[in-house]
C-alpha cells in the first residue's frame, strides 16, 4: 500500500507500525517513506534517538501498562544516562536551541 501512496500522494509521507533503527533506515534509504514514526518503541526507550544512533539495546515495551493507569511504564523506562548511574537529565539542551 505505501508503493500506491509514494506514487499517488506528493507531499511529506510519514509511516509507523513495527518498525526498529535498522528497518527504519532500510525504508528512509529506499526512498519510501520521508519520516518514521516510533510508537511502543518510544515509550519504552526515552532516549530512543540517543539509543539507535549508538545502536545500543533498548527497553521491551510492556502492554500491559498501555492505555491508561498511572504513570507507570510512561515515566519508569531507564535512559541510558540512568542505566549508567547518572542523574536523569533533560534531552533537550543546548544543541537543539
Ligand atoms: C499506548 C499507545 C497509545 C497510542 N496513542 C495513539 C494516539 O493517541 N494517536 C495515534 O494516532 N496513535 C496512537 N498510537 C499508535 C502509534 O502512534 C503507532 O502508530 C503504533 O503504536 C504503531 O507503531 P509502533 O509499531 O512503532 O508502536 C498509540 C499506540 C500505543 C501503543
């Protein structure tokens, strides 16, 4: 279906479903998407950009926490800054301003 979509629909084409680092760029390099999106991989893995651009493992996602609840499995999946033993630290400093 997303060959029928690249070939009908010109503007910006963002895809998601079951993708990892490796498929994701597999489908950027081929020209078939612009943009991946991440679900389940995202919110077990908060630093998941800092994660595939080390190719370092990632957190499992757990279902049963998706969907509702508190916090727990949206806030509680370790960084690897965390894994390390270090304080919990903003992703966002002064590279992205
Ligand atoms: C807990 C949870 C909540 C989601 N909430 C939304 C949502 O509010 N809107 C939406 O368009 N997709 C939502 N999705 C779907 C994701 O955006 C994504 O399309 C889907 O998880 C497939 O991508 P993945 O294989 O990377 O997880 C949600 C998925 C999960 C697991």
């Amino acid at each position: 279906m997303s060959e029928m979509i690249r070939r009908t629909y010109r503007g910006v084409l963002m895809v998601a479903g079951g993708f990892d680092g490796g498929s994701a760029e597999r489908w950027l390099e081929d020209g078939n998407a612009d943009l991946i999106a991440f679900g389940r991989l995202f919110i077990a893995n908060p630093d998941l950009p800092e994660r595939l651009r080390l190719h370092a493992p990632l957190n499992s996602p757990d279902p049963s926490t998706f969907y509702g609840g508190g916090e727990r499995g949206y806030t509680d999946y370790p960084s690897l800054a965390q894994e390390r033993g270090e304080a919990p630290r903003s992703v966002i400093d002064g590279r992205w301003r």
